[in-house]
C-alpha cells in the first residue's frame, strides 16, 4: 500500500491516463459536476513510498474543453489528446454542432449570423471530437497543431490509441449509436492523416471500450471492448501495419471479457490487462474487476520455462507437463550431443 498525497484528483469516469518520463498525467473525465479539463501528475518515481499529486494550473496556452473518454498518444516529450465527448460554449472557437453528424464543425465567418440562431455564451452543447490537442510536458504548454492533410476519423469518443515509430493511431470507438472498426494514424511530425487504413481480409467487429498496444515495431494487438450489440467482447487481434492484415488469436479464453480495462506490454511480449469490466456499462450491477491477465503473444524463452516450472509442481497436471518439456528437453540435448559428435568426426 502506498501514501497518495497532495492535490489528488476528484473521483472520475472516463479520465485519460499516460505516463512519460516518470509521470503518470490524468486528464479529463467526467464526475458529478459535469465534464473536465483538469490535468494532474504524479511522479511515480518516489524513492520513499508516498506519491504526491499535482495539478498543473501554471500552464500556457488554452487547453481542449471539457470532455470525457478521449485517447492519448505519447511522443517526444508531449502529450497527444485526440477526441471524446464532452462540451463547448458558443463564445469558444465560434463553432456549431452538426445535429446530423453530432460532431462539432468550424463554419464559415458569416455562418452563425446569417443562421438566425441566438444563444448565450453560458448555453453549453455535447458532441463527439475529433480535434487534436498538445500538452508539451517540458514547457508546460497547450497547444493545438495545424493539420496539413488527409482525411481525419469521423469523430468518436471510447476509441484507443497507440504508437509505431511517428504514427499515432486509431482504432473504433463510439459516435450517436455507432460504434466503429476503421483504422487510421495521424503523422505526428507532418501532422497529416492516413485516411481510413484499407484492410486485406478479416476485420474485428466494431467496438468501443477496449485497447490497443504495440507489441513489436510493426504490430499491434486489440483485445475486448463493448460491441455494436452492447456484447462485453474477449476476443484478441494482431494487425500488422506492414501488410494492413489483422488476425484473431484462437487461445484466448472465451470467458474472460473486459472492456473499459487498460493494457500494457510486459516482459516477454505479455500483455498485462487489468481492471476494467466484465459486463455491459448500462447494467446497474457491472461486474467491475481486479484480476491481471497476461496474454502470452510468442513462445516463452527456455529460462522463462524453468522458472515457471518450479511454481507447477503442486499442481498435478502441470507437473505432468513440467515432466514432459523435460523429457523433451532431454532428448534435444541427446541429439545435439551426437550431431556434435559427427561433427568432430
């Protein structure tokens, strides 16, 4: 147990969490108050137990508006906010909301006046995002880049993000009643979209709720969500950005769906999947969970294999697999013993 101290951040749904450099950065989310836009920190590196939260008030620059269920990528030092749903007055940005699409648009200069629609400046509107926002952690400053090209997602909220190289990208999520299963990456130093990702072959159903994380500097594994059918999902994906395939794994256990869980890559190319739930958000009696699972996503190295042996002899049918992976072992190293011998020969 360790001592949390300082300006903790309220209790929150839908909050984004990353970590660089040391730091865990909280943004965002939703609690009885509405929407936020606050952004906290806390060094994780403390050497005495006790972690102490800050939150970053003396910034520059005008962060996003409130929102809630945005994705975040990591890069050079900054923090990449893309996304999620929440608000925005009319006095900011002079934007409108597309009823039709529910997104929010900039329109032409002459647009709001010759609309004949009248509000005040404390009439607040919801809508999915799709805008892009910087948080550079070394200057302590907000910003919002200029998109040179492409064609950005659709906006969403309840998607996920992750990085290859300078690519961030984006997967599914939720718009209206939609949820998605497109593909894209946003260029993080030409600030230029890709476009819907063409897919060769199978796809995963559309979803929102669940995780994607690099695994190798060419793939990338899905895991869970909530489907378009509000179905808790427990199935797991590789796609390879190289040939734009995706492919289900067939291992996975069918019992163990999650969404609204969060994913990270271990040791080993395991990947850690934690907390999160096991049951449809709309259900009053969500089953909220605590267990770790670990996905294993290539076969365990040789030293890897001992040590778990050593925990499998209590058990009888891991013992009996632990004695057969001996014998195996065994008869390999018999083998080789002779191939050497001719060898010499």
């Amino acid at each position: 147990m360790h001592l949390m101290e300082g300006e903790l951040p309220t209790s929150m749904s839908g909050s984004c969490g990353a970590c660089i450099n040391g730091k865990l950065y909280v943004f965002g989310g939703y609690d009885d108050k509405g929407y936020s836009n606050r952004l906290y920190f806390v060094n994780l590196r403390t050497r005495d137990g006790t972690y102490v939260w800050e939150k970053i008030t003396n910034f520059e620059g005008q962060p996003p508006t409130p929102r809630d269920k945005l994705s975040c990528w990591v890069y050079k030092d900054r923090l990449i906010y893309f996304g999620g749903y929440g608000c925005r007055r009319h006095n900011e940005l002079q934007d409108c909301f597309d009823v039709h699409d529910a997104s929010w648009v900039r329109p032409p200069e002459l647009f709001i006046a010759q609309t004949g629609f009248c509000m005040t400046e404390e009439q607040i509107f919801w809508g999915w995002h799709n805008d892009v926002h910087i948080f550079d952690t070394k200057t302590q400053s907000w910003l919002q880049p200029e998109i040179k090209g492409g064609i950005p997602p659709q906006p969403r909220a309840a998607h996920t993000c992750a990085v290859l190289g300078n690519k961030g990208y984006v997967f599914g999520g939720r718009v209206l009643q939609t949820r998605m299963n497109d593909l894209h990456y946003l260029n993080l130093d030409t600030w230029t979209w890709s476009g819907r990702i063409p897919i060769n072959g199978e796809s995963p159903k559309h979803r929102s709720w669940h995780t994607l994380t690099p695994i190798a500097d060419d793939t990338l594994f899905l895991f869970g969500g909530l489907s378009a059918d509000n179905i808790p999902l427990s199935d797991g994906w590789i796609h390879n950005v190289i040939t734009n395939c995706w492919k289900q794994l067939t291992h996975l256990p069918k019992t163990k769906p999650r969404l609204w869980h969060t994913a990270c890559l271990g040791k080993e190319n395991e990947i850690m999947v934690f907390g999160g739930s096991k049951d449809d958000l709309l259900s009053l009696d969500t089953g909220h969970c605590n267990d770790l699972l670990i996905f294993q996503t290539q076969p365990y190295s040789l030293l890897r294999s001992l040590h778990r042996g050593s925990y499998w002899k209590h058990n009888k049918r891991r013992e009996r697999e632990w004695s057969r992976l001996l014998r195996r072992l065994i008869l390999a190293n018999r083998v080789m013993e002779k191939k050497t011998v001719i060898r010499e020969e």
